[in-house]
C-alpha cells in the first residue's frame, strides 16, 4: 500500500508591456529668459511675435507617426518687457498675449476621418476658454486670474516653462510644467543645453505603482533643452523631453509697450491688472466629468455574470474583474455596500476580491462593515478578504491597523498576511506598527501552532532584524520549525545571510551538533549554495555526498549537476572545487536515487525570463518525503517568486513496513502543502496528521477532481499623472488581472497497486493600458491590451507493485491562445469622435516540459507496462 503525495503547479506566463506617449512639438523657438540669472535681456519698447504649436500625439511605441491619434493647438504669442528690476537687471516682468488659436488633427486623415475638418476655436473651446486663453498674462513667476480654468493656466504655464535658462554650467533645481526637478547646463558661446532630470520631478499628483518590479510598469524618460544664441539673444530653442518637443518660432519684431516703473513685481502687476495673482508655474489638477459613464450598479449588472466560478479561467472573468475595479475606485462607500448585500453566494467571493482590490477609502471601509470581524460566521470570506489584502499593490497602513482587529478564528492567516502587507509597507519607508510584535512572536508562546504562525509571518516580513530570530530557530529541535525557517532565510538577500547564519546553516547541514531530519538538511544545503558560497564550504558539501542517507546523496548530486548544467552563481566556484580529484570522483558522482533536482526555461525573451525548478526529495524506503516546485520571473533587472509549492510528508513507512531513515524514527505521520503565490506565503493546509486520519482519507479519496484554489488577483496596477512641458497633462493608467483556478484529483488502486495524481491549473491573465491626454475640450488617448489563457496539468503516475517504486512525473502545458489589441479614440465636445480599434490573434503551441532523464527513463517503464 502507498500513498504518493505531489506538488501542485501553476503555470503563469506573463507578457510585459510597455507602452510609451508620443507627444511631438516641431521646434520651439523662444527670445527670452526669465529668471534672475545673468542671460539675455529683453529690449524695451519692442513687441516679439511668435508662432507657437504643440502637438499632442499618441501612439504604441512601435508605430509610426501616421498612426498617431490626437490634436495640436498653434497660436501666435506677442511678448514683452513690462518692468526691469532696477537693482536687478536680469530680473524681469514680463507680458505674454495668445492670439490666433487654432485646433487642429495631429496626424493626416481624409475628411470623413477628421473631427476637426470645419470647427473653429470657439466651437471647441468655447467662448469662456477661448477668452481666457487669449488675456494677456505675466510671467516672472506666473501672473494669471485666478478663476481662469485650471486647462488654460496649465497651457500657460507651458509657455512660461520654456523661459527659463542660464549662461552657466551647472545644476540646479527648477520648478516648471513638469515639476520641481534637478536641472543642469551646459553653457557655450553660442549655445545653452538644459537637461532635466525627470526622474527627480515632484509633482503635485502623486500616483502608485505595483511593489514588484517585474509586475509593475517601467520607463525611461529625457528632456533636453538646446538654445541657439546670435547676437547676445537667443534665436530658437529646440525642446525634446523623451517622445515630448515644443514649438514657438519667432516670426516679427515690432514696436512694443514702454516698460513700466515700479519698486517690485507685486505693483507692477497691479498697476496694469488687479485681478492678476502669483498661481506658479507648476500645473494644478484639472477636474474633468465623464458624461455617460456608467455608475457602480450598472457596471456590477453588466460583468457579474462573467465573474461567476465557472468563467473564472476564461479571459472573461479578468477583464470584468478590472472593468469592476474602475468603478469600485470612483464609487462611495454606500454605493459599495448596496453591491455587497445584494449579490449571489456564489459570486459574493470575487466581488470580495475587487472591493478589496480597489484600496480606496471608501471600499475599505465598506467591506470591513460588510464583513464584521467580530462575528465567527462568513469567515470563508474574511480569509477572502485577508488573500486579496496580500496581494494588495499599494497598501496603506489603514488595511494593516484593520488586521489588527480580525478573529481570533483566522488569526493564523491575519499574521501570516500581516507580514506580507509590512513588507511592502517597508519598502515605501512605512515600517512601524507590528514589527516588534512579530520579532517576539516566536518566543511568546509555547503552542507549536503559533509558533508557525509567527515564523511563516516572518517568512512574509522579510524584515533584516528577523535574521538572527529565524536563524535560532533553524535549530530547533521541531523540524516543521527549521523548514520554515531555513526556506524563509533563503528569501532574503543574500548580503544578509552573515558568517554567523552561514555557520548555523553548516552546523545543521553536517549534523554537528545534533540529528536532523533529510529535508532540513538539503533545505540548508540550499540556502548555503545560493547565498554566496566561500569554496571551503561548496568544498565541503561535496565531500559529503556518499556519506549521507541513500535518496540524500542522490538529492546533492543532482542539486550539483543541475548548478553546473543551469549556470547559476555558483557554478563557477564549483567548478573550481570539482577540479579536486577527492571531490570529483566516479565514486562520489555515480550515486543513484529516485531524489531529483531540476531548473528549466519555461519562456525567455528580451524583457522577461521565467524559470522553473522542481526538487523532489524521497526517503531510503522509497516514499516521498518533500516536493518543491518553484515558478521565477525576472525582468528590469528585479526578481519575482511567482509560485513555490511545497508539499511536506512524513511517517509513512509503516504503511509498507519499511524502516525509517536515522532521525526519522518517531515522526508522527503527516502530509501538508504550503503555498507561496507572487512572492506572497499562504496558510499551510494540512492534508492529514496522524495514522487515524491517514487511513480515514485514504478510504474516502475518489478520481473526481476537488477545487483548491479559485480567486481573483490584481497582478499589476499603476496609475500616474504626467505633467508635460507644454502644460497638458498626460493620465496613464496600467492594470493586471489574474484568474486562477485549481483543482486535482487523485485515483488510488490497491488492486492495480498504482496510484494517479493530477493536477489541473488553469488561468486567465489580462493587462489593459491606457494613456489619455483630457483638456476639457479635447481628449485623445490610446488604449493597448492583451490576453491570454493558460493551462498546465502536472500529472504523476506512481506504480508500487514491486521496489524501488516506479514513479512517472508530466508537467503539460496545452496549446492556448492569445490576443493583443489597439484603440484610439479623440473626442470633441459636440460630441464628435474618431476611433480606431485593431486586434492580433493567435494561438501559442503546447509543449511538455523537461524533466530530469532519469524521470524520462522511469516512464518509459511505465507506459511500457501500462501498454
């Protein structure tokens, strides 16, 4: 009789996209500076005339400019000297006037494709805009009317950030359009270069973007500013800020205003006009409407059938969750409430999902009092609830202080995804409220139960001062405790993993002081080989090999074969052990097993590589004593633990009237798995404890598959306002979502003496992008996504009618589709639009993906016999 229990696998293959704004301005030609730094200066008695377009185009990063959806505004600009400071000179006021207006399509269409074709100014912006973007305005800082709509003070804002410049090389910080931002020139005879350092930029606008690197959107961005000089004045300026350039050419000087007398700028400015104030030179935030939109109800009324279980792994029940999460972010706390007590059972664990999802005030709010931790009842759906906190993007320390009041019923889960909401909290800089409490929980209690619980919390944290408390208990006599704090020790980076840690890891490894049992001792060797191994102790490992118990010496030989063969850091080092003839030796490196360790590419490309590694671990007798089967990401030079599924099993040789392996003797028979998903540890679930519950879950097993995990996760989420140097404001918007569903099944013959575990993993993933420039009387915006679904099944056929066991291992992944889409859209006030919406299908071939060889020998045996 035997039992052989597997990890499940999902499988997560994640597109990256990068989608960038194209916004062009042809050449900005501007005469002046203003600024009280020495440079040219203005002539008195003379009026600048200028020519001024901008542009505003967007597109994916790939496509050509023809392609290009949205509007340019042109203009001419009359500027002159109001007021020199007289003890000053380079201090000046002065008068700039918009005249002319005109807007126009960005990109060439036919006139059936124009929404422009035949509007005026007026029609566009309306009387009332028009009229306060044709009054005059001053700039030394800027002087505009107050009640002027926020569009046009930002559109003048972006002339006046072009008049800024000095004669010196430097750096400095400057605030304009774009920001308050590092600065610096380079300054010639005849030429200034001003480049500004965006990525310094504060805004007003503060967005927030997924914690993970890999998971969150990533850019670059440049704004140079070269100024041609002739005669002491400055002839043109040319501006390009990454795919952003400005536009103002100088077309005629003519005879201009007398400059005023005054002491300072304040009279000056009121002199001429009283109703003038000092609004800055960085943009404010304008308000817009959405006119039609749909409300929460009407959204919720239109997806929540897509959001039922069975359209959990289609594409559908993603893209509805992220439409859904749109409408919860702008909804009120009541409106949330009304969604929640009036859905279905059966939908109720997914709205659960977007509601947390949304983190707003509002929703946060809402789902506490629809929960109401202080009763036992719904808690399927308060640990719902805590998952989707876990996964959060962009927590705050409200969702960690609400943890803090949760069931004692769920207390388990509350801590464990407590440290994973502190961890990403730390990242922000907001590490405070429970890291004393979770440091001295291991120590504060003798239950062995929550002492799990505060080291897989730990294990979440991934706080520096946590090192010392798990490299303690790494030692614990309590092997569930050493597994646990071994793997977490293994999260953190590697410069943190001291002599200190590493000696306690060696001791555990060699069994210097005490007896371990097999699978803390390889989860050491682990760690000890990915943590910047000296050669004394990569020397030492290998001396090992061939004095271990039967199945370990085969487990770290293939943990060695499989460094070497996957080039991971510490291939190099042993390599240089190896040359030794006494670590390197056909008695050493001819060990056999059915242990295994194993990495392969599961996709790579130019943005991204995903990895997948399964280590399996069986005891002397045959039986499995730990699977873990890891999924990595990497991209933008960042790391992301995209899945571990580790399954834990013990005391089952008396099932087959084996001998246990040396230290092994008095283990209680056990069986677990612990998940980690998206670099986020969650609770163990326990299969069976104890020889009583082993026989009555062996007897009750049957073929049919049972669901393990159904949810709903955002994977990305990212929201930015974009200040330009013209004055507009680019809105980019980037959200992932993920649905999951898993689900085995396990078929048990005596008769046959062969037992079948499948898992099925079937997912969905959808990104949607959007960039959108709003004026309030003009919109453009680009929307780019892309879906796909995804199935992996891990299928392992074992067969024990005779020893060693036959065991056959499959990771399949099915044949699935995938679809990228583009929509553009410019939108009028009348109502009038244009959009363009293009889609790319196509279907990505299924594979099996390789195993070790040993595996591929064993099931050839199998299906052999089975044939």
């Amino acid at each position: 009789m035997h039992i052989y229990i597997i990890s499940i696998a999902f499988y997560f293959s994640s597109f990256l996209l990068l989608v960038s704004l194209l916004f062009q301005f042809f050449y900005n030609h501007f005469l002046l500076c203003v600024s009280a730094i020495a440079g040219p200066r203005l002539d008195n008695d003379k009026l600048y005339r200028y020519s001024y377009s901008t542009e505003v185009g967007l597109n994916r990063p790939t496509g050509s400019t023809r392609g290009n959806t949205g509007f340019r505004i042109s203009s001419d600009v009359d500027i002159s000297l109001v007021w020199r400071n007289p003890q000053i000179q380079d201090e000046q006021l002065l008068r700039l006037q918009i005249s002319n207006v005109q807007v126009e399509s960005a990109g060439k269409r036919s006139r059936k494709n124009n929404i422009f074709h035949g509007s005026s100014a007026e029609s566009i912006l309306g009387k009332v805009r028009l009229e306060a973007l044709q009054r005059p305005f001053m700039v030394l800082s800027l002087y505009a009317h107050k009640a002027e709509p926020a569009t046009i003070k930002n559109l003048k804002r972006g002339v006046a950030s072009m008049l800024m410049m000095q004669l010196k090389s430097g750096k400095m910080s400057e605030a304009d359009a774009s920001g308050k931002c590092l600065v610096e020139y380079k300054a010639t005879k005849d030429q200034v270069i001003r480049t500004k350092h965006l990525d310094t930029c504060k805004t007003q606008e503060m967005g927030f973007t997924t914690h993970s690197p890999v998971l969150g959107i990533s850019g670059k961005s440049t704004s140079e500013t070269v100024i041609t000089l002739e005669n002491g004045i400055i002839k043109y300026a040319d501006v390009e800020e990454t795919h952003i350039l400005n536009s103002l050419t100088l077309k005629k000087i003519e005879v201009g205003p007398t400059e005023g007398a005054g002491k300072d700028v304040a009279s000056v400015v009121k002199s001429l006009d009283d109703k003038h104030m000092s609004v800055g030179v960085m943009v404010e935030k304008v308000k817009t409407k959405c006119k039609g939109c749909p409300n929460l109800m009407d959204t919720w009324k239109a997806v929540r059938s897509q959001l039922e279980p069975e359209s959990l792994s289609k594409a559908e029940g993603p893209r509805s969750f992220l439409a859904l999460l749109h409408s919860l972010r702008k909804a009120s706390k009541s409106e949330i409430l009304t969604v929640l007590r009036n859905c279905s059972k059966t939908v109720l664990p997914q709205l659960v999902d977007a509601v947390t999802s949304a983190q707003t005030p509002s929703s946060h709010s809402a789902i506490l009092e629809f929960l109401d931790f202080s009763k036992k009842e719904g808690l399927v759906l308060q640990e719902r609830f805590l998952y989707a906190c876990g996964f959060a993007s962009h927590p705050t320390e409200t969702m960690l202080q609400s943890l803090l009041i949760g069931s004692t019923e769920i207390k388990e889960s509350i801590l464990i995804i407590m440290g994973a909401l502190l961890r990403k909290l730390c990242l922000k800089g907001a590490c405070e409220l429970p890291v004393k409490m979770l440091l001295a929980g291991p120590d504060s209690t003798q239950m062995e139960s929550e002492v799990l619980m505060y080291l897989l919390a730990l294990k979440n944290a991934l706080l520096p001062e946590g090192v010392p408390v798990l490299a303690k208990y790494a030692e614990s006599e309590v092997g569930a405790f050493s597994t646990i704090a071994i793997t977490a020790l293994q999260r953190y980076d590697p410069q943190l993993i001291t002599p200190e840690v590493k000696k306690t890891l060696n001791r555990i490894y060699h069994q210097n002081k005490r007896i371990y049992e097999k699978n803390v001792r390889a989860a050491a060797a682990d760690v000890i080989m990915s943590s910047s191994p000296s050669y004394m102790e990569v020397k030492n490992l290998l001396h090992s090999i061939g004095h271990l118990p039967h199945e370990m010496n085969k487990y770290m030989l293939s943990k060695v074969q499989d460094i070497l063969r996957f080039e991971m850091p510490a291939c190099k080092l042993v390599r240089q052990v190896m040359k030794d003839m006494v670590s390197h030796n056909y008695d050493r490196f001819s060990k056999t097993g059915s242990s295994s360790a194993f990495s392969g590419f599961m996709a790579r490309t130019a943005d991204v590589t995903c990895t997948y590694n399964l280590d399996i671990l069986y005891s002397g007798s045959g039986v499995l004593r730990r699977s873990n089967m890891n999924i990595y990401g990497q991209s933008n030079n960042a790391f992301l633990h995209g899945l571990q599924v580790t399954i834990e099993a013990q005391g089952l040789e008396s099932l087959i009237a084996a001998t246990p392996d040396e230290g092994e003797e008095e283990l209680e028979s056990f069986a677990g798995m612990s998940a980690l998903l998206f670099d986020v540890q969650l609770r163990p679930v326990t299969f069976f404890k104890g020889y009583s519950d082993l026989m009555s879950k062996m007897f009750s097993i049957s073929g049919d598959p049972i669901s393990v995990v159904k949810g709903l996760i955002l994977l990305t989420d990212h929201s930015q306002v974009i200040p330009l140097q013209s004055g507009l404001r680019a809105s980019a918007e980037f959200q992932g979502g993920l649905a999951i569903d898993i689900s085995g099944g396990m078929e048990f013959s005596l008769w046959y003496r062969e037992s079948k575990t499948s898992i099925n993993n079937r997912g969905a993933l959808v990104v949607i992008g959007n960039v959108t420039v709003d004026t309030g009387f003009v919109s453009a915006g680009v929307e780019v996504g892309f879906e796909t679904e995804a199935t992996l099944d891990f299928i392992t056929t074992v067969q024990f009618s005779e020893y060693p066991f036959l065991v056959c291992m499959q990771m399949d992944k099915t044949t699935f589709p995938f679809r990228e889409t583009v929509s553009k859209q410019e939108k009028l006030p009348s109502g009038q639009t244009f959009s363009l919406k293009r889609s790319r299908d196509q279907l990505v071939p299924g594979s099996e993906f390789p195993l070790h060889q040993e595996n591929s020998n064993m099931c050839k045996k199998v299906f052999e016999q089975a044939w």
